[in-house]
C-alpha cells in the first residue's frame, strides 16, 4: 500500500514549471542581495558577523569576495531556472546558501531557514528530466512523470511549517492584538494604507487572519471545493505581507507552490500545453525505496522536534530565545533594550571598562546584541579573542535591561557571571539568562 502511495508515476508539469519560478526567484535573491546593499551592510562592513553557534568557521570572504560570492549563486540560479547541469547546480546553491545562512545571524528569519530546506529537497527531485537545457544536449533524460512522492514531501512540509506558524501564535500578546498593533506603528508612514494600518480593526484582523490563514491554507488548497478560494485569499495574503513586510522572494514562492495542488490536468494545460499528459499511473519501484523511506521519516521527525523543543527547555521561549530558532515562530513579537559590556582586566581586577559596540558593531549588529542572549554570548567570546590578540586575558560583564513587546523593561543577563567562563547551550537552558514567571 505504502509503495503504491509513493511510487505511482504522476505527471510531472507542476515540479517542471516550479523549477523554472523557484530558479527564477532564487536568482533575483541572489543578485538583489547585491544590488540593494544587503550584502555590503550585513557581509561586507562588519568586522565580524553572528554566524551559528558552532560555525566559526564560516566568516565572510575578504575584500569584495561576498559580491563575487552572491554573482556566483545568481549564476546557479539561472542554472536551475534553464535546467543547466540541473543537479549540480542546485547542489552547488544549497551548499552556498547553506553558508549564507549559517555565517549570520543579523538578519534571521525563518523564510532563509525555509530556502534552505527547499534548496536540500530540489536538490534529490527530478526537475531537471523537462525543459530544460539537459534534456535537449541529451533527450535520454527526458521524463513526462514522476513519483507521487516527489509533491508529496513538499505539501507535508509546508503543511509542518504553516500549521506550527499557526500554533505558535496562540499567545495572550497575539490575541489581545498587541503585537499587531506594535508591528503596524512602524508601517504608519506608508503611503495609502499606513493610516488603515492603524486602526483597531485592521489589527483585529491580521492578528485572526493570520491565525486561520496558517492553520487552514494547506487543507483548503488540498480540497477541490475550496482550492479557487484558498488559491485567491493565497494571493491577498501574500501580496500583503510582501507589501507591508517587504520580505523580499517569500511571498511570490508561496504563490509558487500552489501549483502542486491544483489538478495535474489543470497545471498541464496552464503552463506546459505542448508537454505530452502522462495518465498511465504505472507503478514502478526504484532502486532506492528501501532507502526513501527511512530517510523521509527521519526528515519529517526532525521537522516536527524541532519548533516544540522549548517545551522542554525552562523559561518562556519568548523571552529567553532558546528554542526561538528553526521553529516558525514568524514575527511573534518585538524586542527593545540595551546592553552595556564591561571588561575586567585580570591583571587588574578592581577595574571595569566600559566598552563602546558602536567600535565593533553595525547598526543592525546592535540590535540583535542589545536584545539576544545568544547575540551577547557572542560579542562576549569576540570581545575576549579581540584582547587576548594583545596578550591580555579579560572577563566580560553585561548590564541589560529588555522589554518584549513593549511590556516593562526587565533584566535579561545576570550582571556578576563572567560570559567568558560559560558556554552557549543550544538544547538546554543557559542559567545567566535571567527567568521570569510568564505574565
């Protein structure tokens, strides 16, 4: 039954006419990063970036080299639109991206977390067998189908990702409207709709859309009666956040992935007309089904772990932060406040310095480390390699008060722990972050 269910040949038009929007929207990522100033401001000006905790290895290339860096995925991005050496191209952009993410962490959000899931999940898809340079230097490749499998992984995990976006925001803060009313204040100077933006109503409205939107898209998508509706309300939805949020590519490759749930005769016809139909829904077992499996349920157990381990993880995720990451938690709240860092000199322990982030930090830099406790960490372990360079061992002090949307002010690092002398926990508590009681 299970290999019927993942082995039937299905008609393969979705996954083509994908490939060529995904390749298209990942190239206009990967250029616009360049010519909006994203990778000067986040890669190339700071003297050293957040990357991953773990990965210090990955730091940006001297000189102009992230420009060439990014020029270079744009090139794998039209690779793939155009099916150029398809497999290898878009191995080559996963692992680049992979390394985009990894390095920084100034700019996280989950949308590049999502990228890079897809970017691993287009890499084992045959996209390529269509349309596509490959196929006309060499037509034996050619295939007018594909395993059901193939739409199957991708619906699952975008079922995963929206119905835990949903859930997460079932919190007193998303409900009495809070946060959307705080998000909405910076928007005020929009033109047309920043005034809209403002009003009661308006985020009464976001706050439960977003909400019902989340949880009931994909089951609204899968059914017949109310795929047209969904695909529509899809559409304002999308259109709204790219509007509102500008949040780059996000929006147009959510539109993107509603071609795997209209009907195959429906893609067919839309996108790939001249494309001969394949109906024989013939069930051919590949070499590799024992192996596909066991891999899918690895994946999708992990997909699944991930955004609750903070259930079991001390604190209120929405201060701490631990567990915040990999989790669709997608602008759940807002975080203000300050930091100060003093260092004290071992050699002279009855006197802290002051340190001045605006020497070392970026604008935007500054933002995470006045606010993230695994952004202080970081700036803590930077500051103490910056003086041992000199010779000098130090200890580094933070004094902090945050505020989470926009809620009373608090401190978040415990003032007398030296964050030289502890390590960063990523599926554990981290004791110097100060707990509260939820509100």
């Amino acid at each position: 039954m299970i290999n019927r269910w993942l082995f039937t040949q299905i008609d393969n038009s979705a996954l083509i006419i994908f490939r060529v929007f995904f390749g298209f929207l990942i190239t206009a990522e990967s250029f616009g990063a360049i010519l909006t100033g994203w990778v000067k401001r986040t890669l190339v000006e700071p003297q050293f970036t957040f990357n991953f905790i773990g990965l210090d290895f990955l730091q940006p290339l001297p000189g102009n080299g992230m420009y060439y860096y990014f020029a270079l995925m744009g090139i794998f991005g039209i690779f793939i639109m155009i099916g150029f050496k398809y497999r290898w191209s878009m191995i080559a952009y996963t692992i680049l991206w992979a390394g985009v993410y990894y390095m920084q962490k100034a700019s996280y959000n989950n949308h590049y977390y999502l990228l890079l899931l897809l970017c691993i999940l287009m890499s084992t898809l045959p996209a390529g067998n269509y349309f596509s340079l490959d196929v006309k230097k060499n037509p034996t490749l050619k295939r007018i189908s594909m395993p059901r499998w193939c739409i199957l992984f991708i619906i699952i995990q975008l079922w995963i990702v929206y119905t835990y976006a949903s859930v997460a925001k079932l919190y007193p803060d998303w409900l009495d409207f809070s946060v959307a009313r705080n998000l909405m204040l910076s928007r005020a100077d929009y033109p047309i709709v920043g005034e809209v933006l403002q009003q009661k109503w308006a985020h009464v409205a976001i706050a439960y859309f977003g909400i019902l939107f989340d949880l009931l898209i994909i089951p609204l998508l899968l059914w017949r009666k109310t795929r047209l509706a969904a695909f529509i309300i899809s559409i304002f939805f999308h259109l709204f956040n790219s509007v509102v949020f500008q949040i780059g590519i996000f929006p147009y490759l959510s539109l993107a992935f509603t071609v795997f749930f209209f009907s195959k005769e429906r893609i067919h016809s839309l996108f790939m007309p001249k494309k001969e139909f394949y109906s024989a829904n013939e069930l051919i077992l590949p070499s590799y089904r024992k192996l596909l499996i066991p891999i899918l349920s690895i994946w999708f157990v992990i997909q699944l772990a991930l955004p609750i381990r903070h259930w079991f993880i001390p604190g209120d995720v929405l201060w701490t932060e631990e567990g915040h990451k990999l989790s669709w938690r997608m602008m759940l709240r807002g975080r203000s406040g300050y930091t100060n860092f003093y260092i004290e000199f071992n050699d002279n322990a009855c006197k802290r310095v002051k340190i001045d982030k605006n020497q070392y930090l970026s604008k935007k830099q500054r933002r995470i480390v006045n606010t993230k406790p695994d952004a202080i960490w970081q700036f803590a372990q930077f500051l103490k390699k910056e003086h041992q360079k000199e010779g000098r061992d130090i200890a580094v002090y933070v004094k902090s008060r945050v505020s989470v949307n926009r809620k009373k002010s608090r401190v978040l690092i415990d003032p007398d722990v030296d964050l030289t002398t502890v390590k960063w926990n990523y599926f554990a508590t981290n004791p110097w972050v100060i707990k509260y009681d939820k509100e």
